[in-house]
C-alpha cells in the first residue's frame, strides 16, 4: 500500500516548543519539516498539541519504520 498523505499529532510540554523543529521521517528516508520553531520562536505556552498533515510522503510505502525527530 502506498500513502497519499500523513497525519500526526503531537502532544509535547516544553519549557520553550518555540524553539522545537519536527521533523517526520519516512520508511524509504524521506523527511518532511512539519514545524520548525512555531511562530517564529515566540510560542508563549508551554506545550504544543496539534495534528500535523503533510503530502511531501505521497506514494511512500505505508509499511516500515515511521519516525518522528
């Protein structure tokens, strides 16, 4: 089977998330960027929940290693 796209959601307490960059890595070594420091390094809470979708992995396999970095 192949995607068309990827849905993830994060839940992550951080003293700083403005400062986090998420990173999806796919099972061929595809990657695709799905935050990189949120608002521009001036998120002001302290945890970030959102569901990230992304198409950059369309016709990667769906069977392997999925890995979030």
């Amino acid at each position: 089977m192949r995607i068309e796209w990827v849905e993830v959601t994060i839940a992550i307490e951080h003293d700083n998330p403005g400062d986090l960059r998420i990173v999806l890595n796919g099972p061929s070594g595809i990657s695709s960027v799905l935050a990189d420091r949120p608002m521009g390094g001036q998120y002001a809470v302290n945890d970030l929940n959102f569901t990230f979708s992304s198409a950059f992995h369309r016709g990667e396999a769906l069977q392997g290693d999925w890995t979030v970095q």
